[in-house]
C-alpha cells in the first residue's frame, strides 16, 4: 500500500521560512518523479515544483516561487522537500507531494501524477 505523508506546514509572518516534507512508503521511490503541487479555497490545485528521478536531479518550479522555493529529495529516506523561504500571503494554500512514473515533460500536469498525500496547510500572514 503505497503511502505519502506530508508534515512541515504551519503559520508563519510574510517573509518567513517553512519546509515541508513528505515521506513516502509502500513503492520504489527512486523510480518515481516527484512534485508539489498546491491548492487555495476555492481554487484549482496548481504545480508548484518537480523534480526528476535519481541520479538526475532536474528540477522545475512555478514562475511566482522561483528563486524562493527549493525542491530536493533524499531517496535513502524515501522523502521529498520543499524548502520555502521569502513567503507571501499569497502562498498560502494546502501543499501536496505527489509521485508520478510519467516522464518529465508531464511534470506539472495535476493529472500525471500516480501517488498523492493529504496535504499540509501553509499559512502566511501579512
């Protein structure tokens, strides 16, 4: 049974810091691409960042977190990140890591991905 744990989110000022993380279980981590993707009230859920399959290691990201997020995985842990730092309120939404087998091109494609966690909430305040 394939799992994925999010944990990490939190409220936090504008301008602050929060890693969000997820642990995965129950399938070859290493085989799969990984992303982050978001959703807000009311809102499409929207791709955040990517990053592909060991040893590679390319990574993709959303324009409006570009230069602020930074996406990683450590495949001995099975676990993927997300590093936020500069944070705005308009970051503010459920972030979700999910684990998809495609290929890279189909990396921000909500419908792409095979494997999906719960979510953690990030909040910012202004």
């Amino acid at each position: 049974q394939v799992q994925l744990v999010e944990s990490g989110g939190g409220l936090v000022q504008a301008g602050g810091s929060l890693r969000v993380s997820c642990a995965a279980s129950g399938l070859t981590f290493s085989n799969y691409g990984a992303g982050w993707f978001r959703q807000a009230p009311g809102k499409e859920r929207e791709f955040v960042s990517a990053i592909t399959t060991w040893p590679d290691g390319y990574t993709d990201y959303t324009d409006s977190v570009k230069g602020r997020f930074t996406i990683s995985r450590d495949n001995a842990k099975n676990a993927v990140y997300l590093q936020m730092t500069s944070l705005k309120p308009e970051d503010t939404a459920g972030y979700y890591c999910a684990l998809r087998s495609s290929g890279w091109s189909r990396r921000q494609s909500v419908r792409d991905y095979d494997y999906w966690g719960q979510g953690t909430q990030v909040t910012v305040s202004s």
